[in-house]
C-alpha cells in the first residue's frame, strides 16, 4: 500500500503493522528473541506506537511474540520440547485432514497433490532443500484445505507459525529432505488412493519421524 494511502492510526494501521510483522517473524527476517522496539517499529511502519503495541498484544496471542514484564517484547523463542509438543498436536489435526481429504478431494485437487509429489522428488535429485522446503510446506497446505475441516485448519495455522524456526533447520539438515520426501509420498499415495485409515497413518509417520529429528 502507498504510503500516502495507508492509515496511521485506527484498526486498519494496527492490521498492517500486524500483517507486516507476523510476515517478518515467519520468513526469519526476525530472529527469536530479538527485541521488538515499538518507537522504531512505529517509525519504520509509518503507524502510531499504540497501533505497533496492539499488533504485538495479538502476535503474543498467536504465539510468536512475547511480552516481558518492564522490558518489551521480544519475538518469542520456541524451545525443542514446545516443538515437540506443538508437532503432538499437529499429528492429530493433520492425520484428521488428510483422512477427510481422502475422501472429500477432487479428482482435480488429488491431480494438485500428486503434482507436488514429484516436484519434491525432483527437488530432492536436483539437491534443492530449500526448494523442497517450499514445496514440503505448500503440499500441507493443501491437504489441510482439501479436507474442509476449517476449525482444524485454523488451528493448524496458528501451531505452525510457531515453528517455523525448527521447520527451516530441518528442511536444511544433511540427509533430512530424502527421508522425509518418502514419507510425504506416502501421504500422497494414500490420499490419492482415497484410503482414509492409510492416509492419517502416513501422517502420524511423518509427524513422528519429525519430533525424532527435532529431539537429536
């Protein structure tokens, strides 16, 4: 938005300060634990520091920032255990979406799915991890949208965003991108095969696989 056009003050600024800083933390431009200084985020922004500190009090509420008592905010650091326990839940809203999926997808949107499966395979031949990063994080998204779970998929949203720091080391991990692309082709197989059981099977697989890489 021009920066003629976009409101200092009122709702609409407290929504763009808290899309532009919710994008900052989840693309790594904000390092855990970085200090968050309204006067210069205000500034940087072109918002009002009221309108900075309301978006901080609602990333605080989705999990990526955290306010300290008499010292600020600060983007909040997920430790390994929180990981852990955040991946837990996620096994079982994600193994719900792939076995609705299974059965509610289109012939269309199996295409999608089956699409993705081989541009990760190439990604990994290709020895492109942060390519199949990408890729890993889009087929996800799509199995969570092609279930029609929506109360799921919001809450997937929110436990997400919190481990994106984990998630980026792992896709980078010497090794990781191979054993996890025959997982997520395994999810692919058996949502394609509208097998239901099979389908949250292969995610549970997958999740499990994934606290054992963030544990060592």
């Amino acid at each position: 938005m021009p920066k003629e056009a976009r409101p200092s003050t009122g709702e609409q600024a407290k929504q763009h300060a808290l899309t532009q800083l919710r994008q900052a933390i989840l693309h790594g431009d904000m390092a855990p634990a970085q200090r968050l200084v309204e006067n210069e985020l205000a500034e940087q922004l072109d918002v009002t520091r009221a309108s900075i500190r309301a978006a901080l009090i609602d990333l605080a509420a989705e999990g990526l920032v955290e306010r300290i008592r008499n010292r600020g905010s600060r983007v909040r650091v997920v430790t390994v255990e929180e990981a852990v326990a955040i991946t837990e839940c996620r096994m079982v809203l994600e193994g719900l979406c792939a076995a609705k999926a299974a059965v509610a997808a289109s012939d269309e949107q199996l295409t999608e799915l089956a699409d993705l499966g081989r541009a990760m395979t190439k990604a990994v031949a290709d020895g492109e991890p942060v390519t199949y990063s990408e890729l890993n994080h889009e087929l996800h998204d799509k199995v969570r949208e092609f279930s029609g779970q929506q109360t799921a998929l919001a809450l997937l949203e929110r436990l997400n965003a919190q481990l994106v720091r984990h998630r980026f080391q792992l896709a980078l991990r010497p090794g990781r991108p191979q054993q996890s692309l025959n997982e997520h082709l395994a999810m692919v197989e058996a949502i394609t095969a509208r097998d239901p059981q099979a389908a949250e099977a292969a995610v549970r697989a997958h999740l499990t696989s994934v606290i054992e890489a963030l544990r060592d």
